[in-house]
C-alpha cells in the first residue's frame, strides 16, 4: 500500500536520510557484509537515498530499484541521475516484481514489507529473484509499533496478519532463506540479514 501523506513527508526529509545513512545501512551491512561487486534489488525505493547507499556504501555494481508510488520513482530517477549508468528504477509492485529468476546477488529492504498486505507473498517473489547463496538486506517495523494507538492514527498500515521478528524469522525460513543475523530495537524494529539456499 502507498504511503499516506504524513508518512510520505516523514520519509522523504532529512533526518530521515541521516538515519538511514549514519544507522540503518552499517547496521545491516555490518550484520550481512558488504556486496563487493554483483547486481541489487531495492524493492521499495522511495525517493532513492537506499539506492545511492547500495551503489556507494555497499559495494553494488548496479542496482534495479522501484517503487509503488509513480511520484517517488520520478524522485529517485532525479536524485540518481548522476549514476545512471549504474541504476535502473521503475515503478513495481514487490509481489509481482519485473525480474527473471535468479537475477540478483541481493535485495535490500529498508522498510518496505510491513507495508504489504500480502507480506508472505513478497518474500516468495524476493526469494525468487535472488540468485542461490544472494543474500536478503532487511529493516522492518513490527507489529507492536504499528499497533499502537498513536501510530494508528498518524500512519497507514495493513493491519490483519501482521508479524513480530520471530513470526518474520518463521517465514523467510519457510520461503528458502537462511537467517544470517538479526537484531532488535524495542520490540518495534528488527534487521535481518538473510541467504537463499543454495540448490541441492
């Protein structure tokens, strides 16, 4: 689902690109490493502060990205202008995402699942695109936050079959991924790193 205004507005200033700089990236690739080479997925790309950190904080060689919201993909295609050659965005949907196959070394996550109602359904497709042994970059927010009677009613979320991080770690297991590392914040937030067995 988009994103309502007020949501849209929190994620798109920047305070927001600070944290996701200074704290949400080294988080992750400290839990999963740095790329060193190979070709990214963003799913969910706003308006392409994560796209930028995959190419120059993470090591990508090029990186596909998209969004749901045409707006932010006309941002993000603006802010990455100088990296053309090495990013492509589009707007896309992460249960039905535009990719063969086996395409990716990895898919990052930068808060994007809780957003989809159907949130089994993209881990499937994120699993699908992932290349045996590509390896899942997540940050995502919880149920407990979502829930909460303040964060109703200033933000938009799918509220039925929503998870916590052991419900999360449950399903990328049952999809064909092997946790790498997690780590929680507050019962609220969680990170995930991720690798998609290899074939047998």
């Amino acid at each position: 689902m988009r994103l309502n205004r007020f949501e849209t507005a929190l994620m798109n200033n920047p305070v927001r690109a600070a944290l996701q700089r200074r704290f949400e990236a080294p988080r992750l690739r400290r839990m999963g490493g740095s790329m060193l080479g190979g070709a990214a997925l963003e799913v969910g790309c706003g308006r392409g502060v994560g796209t930028d950190l995959i190419v120059t904080d993470f090591g990508a060689d090029s990186v596909d990205a998209f969004d749901l919201d045409p707006r932010m993909v006309v941002r993000a295609q603006a802010r990455l202008a100088r990296s053309a050659a090495r990013t492509r965005i589009w707007v896309g949907d992460v249960c039905a995402i535009s990719a063969p196959d086996a395409s990716y070394d990895a898919v990052f996550d930068f808060g994007i699942i809780h957003h989809v109602p159907e949130w089994r359904d993209a881990l499937a497709e994120i699993h699908r695109v992932l290349k045996p042994g590509g390896r899942l970059y997540a940050e995502e927010v919880l149920e407990r936050f979502i829930v909460h009677p303040i964060v109703r009613r200033l933000l938009e979320h799918p509220m039925t079959d929503r998870f916590d991080a052991a419900g999360f770690a449950r399903v990328l297991e049952a999809a064909g991924f092997e946790e790498v590392a997690s780590e929680k914040l507050w019962g609220s937030f969680a990170w995930f790193t991720a690798r998609k067995r290899e074939a047998t």
